[in-house]
C-alpha cells in the first residue's frame, strides 16, 4: 500500500507541475508594442508578443519579436535570474536595445517579466488583446 500511496502522489505532483516541454495549446498570447516615447522598451522591435506556459511548476515568459516585414522572429525568455536568460538565450544578445549594465536590464525587463507570469493564470490557449494585463 505504501508503493501504490508513493506513486499516486508522484503522479499528482506531475500532473500539477505542467508539461517538461510545453506545447503550443499550452501558451497565453498577448500583443504588446512600444509606447510613443517610452524610454524604458528594452527590446529591439518595436512590437511583438508576450507568451507564458507553465512547464514543471515554474511560469515559462517569452518575448516573441516581430520584424521588419511582419514576420515573427525566434522567441526570447525572460527571466528575472540573468545567469539562466543568457543560457537560454545563447547566441540572441541583439533581441534587447542597448543597456548600461546588468541592473538597467533587470529594470527594464522586470515589468515584461511579471506581466508574462500573470499571463499563465489565464487558461491554456488564450489570446488577450494589447494591454489587458
């Protein structure tokens, strides 16, 4: 009986924590851009989209650009530890503008971050438009 309690837990852990690798149904959408004299976008593109899935108990928060011609660009994670963005991110150092150092990042992509994770309490699949959040 101790195996079969053991298991049944395991598996509920599982089931809670989200998929290893999400899949596309599993996202939260929202459109964002920047704002006609907004000092602090620290992306590249001027637009794109802000995506969260959950995936093993942490809120995964992506920022996909949109480039020049409309067409979406490979996504960039956004997390507030540097150490596991620059890992993740290897080889996409021109998604973000220019920064001073580490701390002017942080700041600038902080307020990216928290709204991608309020994104993942919304169900699975949603699509929100520009500014809901």
């Amino acid at each position: 009986m101790p195996a079969a309690l053991l298991a049944a837990m395991c598996m509920a852990s599982a089931a809670e924590a989200g998929p290893v690798v999400p899949e596309a149904g599993d996202f939260r959408v929202q459109a964002i851009r920047k704002v006609q004299g907004e000092d602090n976008w620290p992306f590249l593109a001027e637009e794109g989209f802000l995506m969260c899935a959950p995936s093993l108990g942490q809120k995964l928060v992506y920022f996909v650009p949109k480039g020049a011609y409309g067409e979406n660009e490979y996504p960039v994670a956004l997390d507030s530890n540097l150490m596991s963005m620059a890992m993740v991110n290897i080889g996409r150092g021109n998604a973000f503008r220019p920064y001073a150092n580490f701390e002017d990042l942080t700041n600038r992509l902080s307020p990216y971050i928290t709204m991608g994770k309020r994104l993942c309490d919304q169900p699975a699949g949603t699509v929100i438009p520009e500014s809901s959040l």
